[in-house]
C-alpha cells in the first residue's frame, strides 16, 4: 500500500484518492457518426492523459470504473470489443506505467472475462507491484452491490467457523473484507457526461465522497476540466458529519 500521508508533489488541498466514473463513450462516438467501439477508444486515450496527469500532480490514489457488473447487458459486438480494447490497452501502456512508477489493481469479478485478459491483468499486477508512486485501481466487471454481498459473505463465513462473535461485527471489520481494503475511500468522486448518480461504484467507500458531477463527456474530459474540479475540491469543507 502507498503511504497516505506522502506526497511527491501537487497541492496541499488535492483529494488523496480520486475515483472517477469514466462515462459518455457511446454518447462522444454517435454525435460525430462513429461506431460506439471507436468512443471508448477515444476514452482510453482520455484515460492515459489523466493517468499521466494524476502522476505528475502528485495524486496518490485514482480509481477509474472501466466496466460494470451491468455492462454485459450490452450487446456482444460492443462487449467484445471492450475485451479487445483492454488486452490492447495493457500492452501499450505497461512502459508509461512503468516509467512513472504507477502500480496497477484491479478489483471486481474476474469469472466471466476471456482467459487472455486475466493473464494480462494479473501479470500487469505482478510487474508494477513495486512501484510506488501512484496506485491506479481498475474497477473491471464491477459493481458496488456485488462489492458489499462479498464483504457480507466473508464476515457471515467467519462467524460460522467461530472466528468472530456476531457482537463483534463493526463497520472497520465489514471493511476489512472489501476487494481492496488497504485503499483508503476516495476523497472525491467524479462522473463525466453530466450523469448525477453513482451507477453501483463504490457504494461502501463513497460514504462521505466528495462528489462532482461534470458536463462533458469522457473524451472530451481534458486535464483543464479535471483543474477545474480540483480546484473545486480546494474550497470544500469535509466535516464527516461533524460541526
């Protein structure tokens, strides 16, 4: 885990861990007449310019929902075209990620992706697993429900085997059985396309979020408008339900 309390470089008041819902893909591609696949290329170069930027800024976290537990209801062309853009981004992206000392998770289910997509997701894991600079998070065949029956079923099967007592379930041990439970819970949480809602990402971690609802659509999410949140997040003040 990286050290929350260290920073290389960026401002004082930026978020630790940033989760961003990457969204408006199929929007960007049919306003200019494209197939849908051909927006979340487009959304996959988005995503190495803010992972670059997040670098150099001296974020610590970003997590970034890829595909959702729900996105299979799509059809198939789209879905495996989606398969083949991960495999394709893994392989282009490695040397960025090793050259800014990025380390790479992914979290989710990894029942139903091709066979060829979890070797290169685990062998990715394996070799950014000592970097340190920043930990980017891919949440693939994910989804926040799914996330919580988990947690749920790992603590209902230690009360079973009598390893807790029902009176010592408390929210830091629920927590401790998440997909990733030595990530910190984001600081703030941003939705591309003008959508205001969380979609099923990270329901559990979001609970005091900051959130920030943007207008424009994933690829066309520069690093100015990613500034501009930011700069949001400066003049906010989190009290965690406190005065």
């Amino acid at each position: 885990m990286l050290p929350t309390n260290s920073r290389d470089s960026g401002d004082s008041t930026d978020p630790v861990h940033v989760a961003i819902v990457m969204d408006g893909n199929g929007r960007w591609a049919r306003q200019r007449g494209l197939e849908r696949i051909e927006g979340h290329q487009a959304g996959a170069e988005r995503l190495r310019q803010i992972v670059k930027y997040c670098s150099r800024r001296g974020i610590r976290y970003l997590t970034v929902f890829a595909f959702s537990t729900e996105n299979w209801r799509r059809g198939k062309d789209e879905v495996d075209g989606l398969s083949q853009l991960f495999q394709n981004y893994i392989d282009s992206e490695t040397a960025m990620l090793h050259e800014h000392d990025i380390r790479v998770r992914f979290i989710g289910s990894r029942r139903r992706l091709e066979r060829s997509l979890i070797n290169r997701m685990t062998s990715l894991e394996a070799e950014t697993s000592e970097h340190r600079k920043m930990l980017l998070t891919v949440a693939l065949n994910y989804g926040g429900r799914r996330e919580i029956a988990h947690m749920a079923r790992n603590v209902a099967h230690a009360v079973v085997r009598g390893e807790i007592a029902l009176d010592e379930i408390t929210e830091d041990l629920v927590g401790r059985h998440a997909y990733s439970p030595d990530l910190p819970d984001p600081d703030l949480i941003v939705r591309t396309s003008g959508e205001c809602r969380l979609s099923n990402f990270l329901l559990w971690q979001a609970a005091y979020s900051e959130l920030e609802f943007v207008s424009a659509l994933w690829p066309d999410f520069t690093v100015s408008h990613f500034e501009g949140v930011l700069e949001n997040y400066s003049r906010r003040s989190r009290r965690y339900g406190a005065l």
